[in-house]
C-alpha cells in the first residue's frame, strides 16, 4: 500500500496541504532542502484503514517530529548503503 501509486499522490497532496512545512515545529522544505518530510497519519494508519487516503487525516512532519511521535529513529531510513566489502549501493 505504502508504495503505491494513491499512496504517494496522497502522500504529495498532504505536503501540498500543509505548505511542505512540518505541523510540530515549523521546519518548511521550500526554505531549507535538507528538511526530510514525512506523512503522519493523524488517525493510525493500522487502526483506521479507511481513512488511509483521505487528506484531512494526514499531517505533514518532519523526519525529526516524525520519529519523535512514534519513538523511532527515521534518520538513515530509505536511503542508499555502499556495501564496504562488495561495493554495491543498496
């Protein structure tokens, strides 16, 4: 689902919303490109499958106010590795 076409369009239409600036802290993607922004679902994702697509239940965050309200730590996530040994990215 995550990687699906209605996912990302949805995805883009929440940034879009919310003027690609994050909701917690007001890190805004148009005035510094290094800010990685994430969609939250305001009602979970796991809890409220009909509401996975609709706009008004997503927030736009970024990376940092993401991980801080799911206690993970997205730095790293969904990016390339060279593998040291090999030389591979993956």
């Amino acid at each position: 689902m995550r990687r699906s076409i209605r996912f990302k369009e949805w995805r883009q239409a929440v940034f879009k919303k919310d003027d690609y600036t994050c909701q917690v802290c007001g890190a805004n993607k148009q005035t510094d490109k290094t800010i990685r922004l994430h969609p939250h679902h305001i009602k979970s994702f796991a809890d409220y499958p009909e509401l996975r697509l609709v706009v008004e239940n997503g927030q736009t965050h970024c990376e940092l106010c993401h991980g801080q309200n799911h206690n993970i730590d997205f730095r790293g996530y969904h990016r390339k590795i060279t593998c040291a040994v090999c030389g591979n990215e993956f």
